[in-house]
C-alpha cells in the first residue's frame, strides 16, 4: 500500500539522536562506546550477529507506543491499523522465507518460543526429550537451569563417539520413556542435522517434534542446510542470529498447521496462537515486529544466499586453520557457521582463554566439549562463530590471520589457575591494534543490495 505522505522520519530520528546526546551525555557516551567496540573488535560469538542498520531503525519507531494485545484483525485496542499492516507483512515474509504455513511473529525471545511450544503440547511433569546442553542442545531443550527441565520430566540424548548426533541412542531413549515433545537443533554442533529421522523418532512413539533453528536459520533459507518445516511440528528460531533481523523469536509451522492438536479440538496454529497470546505474552513489541519484517525480507534476496554462503566458507576456513595450527576441532570441521575449539588440551581453560582474547579485541565465549570435565563456569573449550564475520566481508584467507592472532594469544597465556591468567600488556596492546587495523581492513558493512526488489507474494 503506498502512502502519500512526507517523510517525517528521518528528521524524528536524528532530532531523537541529537536530543539523547545533548540532554543525557551519560547514558549516550556509553552508547557511543559500544558502537565504537563492536567497530574495532572481531566479533566471533557464535549466538552474536551484525544487525543492518535500516532493521536497527526499525527497533527505534513510534511503533513501540501502540499496545497492540491480539492479532492482526483481532486487537484488544484501537489504533492497530499499521500496525496489522506491519505484522502481516512480517508473518506473509517469515512464511515465504521458511516455505511455512503459519507463522507466529511475536515471540520475544527464542526461549519464549520454545516454551510457547513445550506448553503446547505438554502438561506439566509430563515428557520431553531434547539434546544434553553439554552435547551441544540448549538450556530450553530439557536443562534443569531451565523451566524446560524443572516443569517437565526431561531426558537428554548426546554424541557418538564421533562426536556426531547419536541418533540411535535418541531412539532408544524415545522408545523407553515414551515423551510427548521431541527437540531437536543445537546451540553448539557444527554439523548437519537428520530432520526426517528425528520425525520417524518422534513418529514412533506419537510424539510432537520441534526444531529449533536458531542458530542455523540462515543458512536454512538460503538452502546450505535442511529445512525442517515440514519435517517437525513446529520449527522455532530467533531472529537476531542468522536471519540478521530484530531482536526476537519466531514460531513456525509447516504442512502439519492444520493437524489437530493435542485436545483433540483445536488445530496446531490455533493451539499455537493461544499459547503465545494470552496465556504467554501480553502486547508484543511491534517495532521489534517491524524489524524482523525488514530481515526476512533480506533473507530471501538472492544477495542473501552469497552472504550464507561466505559464512560456512568462513568457518570451515576457521576449523582448517584451528587443526592447521595443531588444536583439536570438535568434530575435525563444520557444516555451518559455528567452530568448537578444544583448549584445554593446550593447557588453557575456556574462561581464561575467553578473557585473554577479549582483552585483545577478539570475542568468542566459552564453551564446554564433549564430555568435558571442566564445569560450565570454567569450561574446556571455546566456541566461534562467522555471522558478523561475514557482514564484514572477510575472506577465508581473513581466517588465517584471525587463527594466527588467537593462537598468538593463547601461546603467550601464563594460567595460574583454572580462572587467572596473566598476559604480557605489550603482547594485548600488539594484538589489539593488529586487530583494529584488520576491522578497519574489513570494515562492518550493510546488507550487500538494496531489499527495494522484494515484492510480498
Ligand atoms: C538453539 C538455541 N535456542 C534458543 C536460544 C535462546 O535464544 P534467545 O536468546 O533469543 O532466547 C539460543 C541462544 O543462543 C539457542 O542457541
């Protein structure tokens, strides 16, 4: 629908700008310094992404004022007209990017999401089975830290000796505990993930499947992993990581939408729709909405396909150079944007060397192994990731240098125990600067086209 109006916009936002700035220095300057971080460091975090700018001005709009508690053509309040217009376009781009039947855009989190589809189906105390969190699954995948381990009676299935999903022992968990909600989809795997053999696990024993995509999302619609859509019952995400989109979650379904639902009345959509409205969540943040609408509709440019694409070449870049300079990968490689270093096994405990690198410019985070001895706190590995490494247009080649760096680093720590470390102030101010230079090199770009070609179908 065109408008005829003047934008007004651009000068709302920058007179918002100025007005920030001017009258609270405090809270701007620091602002401001984050904006200068996330410049001038290699932001390597598996779960992080670079957001464009044009979805980031989205998060900044009046939207945000309107409460909006419903859906589209069905609100608690009045004043929801753009809005509506603005949360169908979201659902109507989610659900072409996904190649999904419905699609739930008001999630605040991926977590959220995740519980808006455990609630679905299960009653408390009831069964669910998802991956070990020390496996690579996620704390919202049947974790005690988490309402999905203490509500639910939850079992976990890990790794074969390869360190690849044992499916097998997934199966043989299922057939004797008998759980109503299967997860699948991880935090911390780099390989590719059987959907259909997980829907023949889950069909077996009558139970739902969920996948959750959120840190594979991209790479799913630009089609260099498996779509689970209609292999799982329902299929989650975030939008923040691969789909470089606002800050959120998502909630999908596929060709089993209008199956009927666990209480034998309701289909799954409308199960869905209930679960996330009322009974999780109020009045969603349409301005969020707004930016995940701009972010799906980048994600299904072809542009988009090339940037997915950089990203594995990335991070099997990044896996090479890792075992090139003697370290263990876990599993020797990566299908997708995500490498898991063993650092232990060079004497260094993930805590320290995740401080050591961030003292120098290079982001990653700790992250435990496969049968890692070392408790989460601590932790014997290393987790790395190529999303905003991607946005900066770096080359494989990038990654060699980015190893050269890390490994610099991690050759120079003196651990004095599992958390303390010291490192030489010569050798951090060296690396910190070579590490400016190459964000300078490759400085964070924007999306790589324009999104004007992108017509809603
Ligand atoms: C597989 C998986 N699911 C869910 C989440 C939670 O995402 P959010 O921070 O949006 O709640 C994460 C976070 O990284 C994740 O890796």
């Amino acid at each position: 629908m065109q408008h005829d109006y003047r934008p007004h916009l651009p000068r709302f936002l920058a007179n918002a700008i100025d007005r920030l700035a001017a009258e609270d220095p405090e809270l701007f300057g620091i602002l401001e310094a984050e904006y200068h971080r996330q410049a001038n460091v290699l932001t390597m975090v598996a779960s992080s992404s670079i957001t464009d700018p044009s979805a980031l001005a989205c998060e900044a709009m009046p939207t945000m004022n309107v409460t909006a508690e419903g859906y589209p053509g069905a609100r608690f309040h009045a004043g929801c007209r753009y809005i509506d217009q603005i949360e169908n376009l979201a659902i109507e781009r989610a659900k072409r990017a996904f190649g999904a039947r419905f699609a739930n855009v008001q999630p605040m989190t991926a977590t959220s999401a995740n519980e808006v589809c455990m609630f679905s189906v299960l009653n408390a105390g009831e069964t669910l089975l998802g991956m070990d969190l020390d496996s690579g699954g996620h704390l919202t995948h049947g974790s005690k830290a988490s309402i999905s381990g203490q509500v639910f009676k939850a079992y976990g299935y890990g790794l074969t000796k390869d360190e690849r999903i044992d499916y097998d022992q997934a199966e043989a968990l299922a057939r004797e505990h008998r759980p109503k909600l299967i997860i699948c989809g991880t935090t911390a795997y780099s390989r590719q993930i059987d959907w259909a053999r997980f829907r023949s696990i889950a069909d077996e024993v009558d139970a739902y499947l969920l996948a959750d995509i959120t840190h594979i999302a991209g790479l799913v619609v630009a089609g260099l992993h498996p779509n689970p859509i209609d292999h799982a019952h329902f299929t989650t995400t975030c939008t923040h990581k691969q789909l470089y989109s606002g800050r959120g979650g998502l909630i999908m379904i596929g060709k089993d939408f209008d199956q009927v639902g666990p209480d034998g009345k309701r289909t799954l959509e409308q199960v869905i729709q209930k679960k996330v409205f009322p009974f999780f969540q109020g009045a969603p943040n349409q301005s969020s909405i707004a930016a995940k609408a701009r972010g799906l509709a980048y994600v299904a440019t072809p542009e988009f396909n090339a940037v997915a694409r950089r990203v594995v070449d990335l991070s099997q870049a990044l896996a090479q150079a890792f075992m090139d300079k003697g370290y263990r990968v876990i599993t020797g490689g990566t299908d997708n944007h995500i490498v898991v270093v063993d650092v232990m096994s060079k004497g260094i405990s993930g805590v320290n060397a995740e401080k050591a690198l961030e003292d120098c410019g290079l982001v990653v985070n700790k992250n435990r192994i496969p049968y890692d001895q070392k408790p989460p706190s601590i932790t014997s590995g290393i987790r790395l990731g190529t999303n905003g490494l991607a946005i900066r247009r770096m080359e494989p080649a990038d990654m060699v240098e980015c190893v050269d760096l890390i490994h610099e680093v991690l050759t120079s720590i003196e651990q004095v125990s599992d958390k303390t470390y010291k490192l030489a102030p010569q050798l951090q101010a060296r690396v910190e600067e070579s590490v400016r230079q190459m964000c300078q090199r490759r400085p964070i770009s924007t999306y790589p086209a324009p999104v004007t070609a992108y017509k809603a179908a």
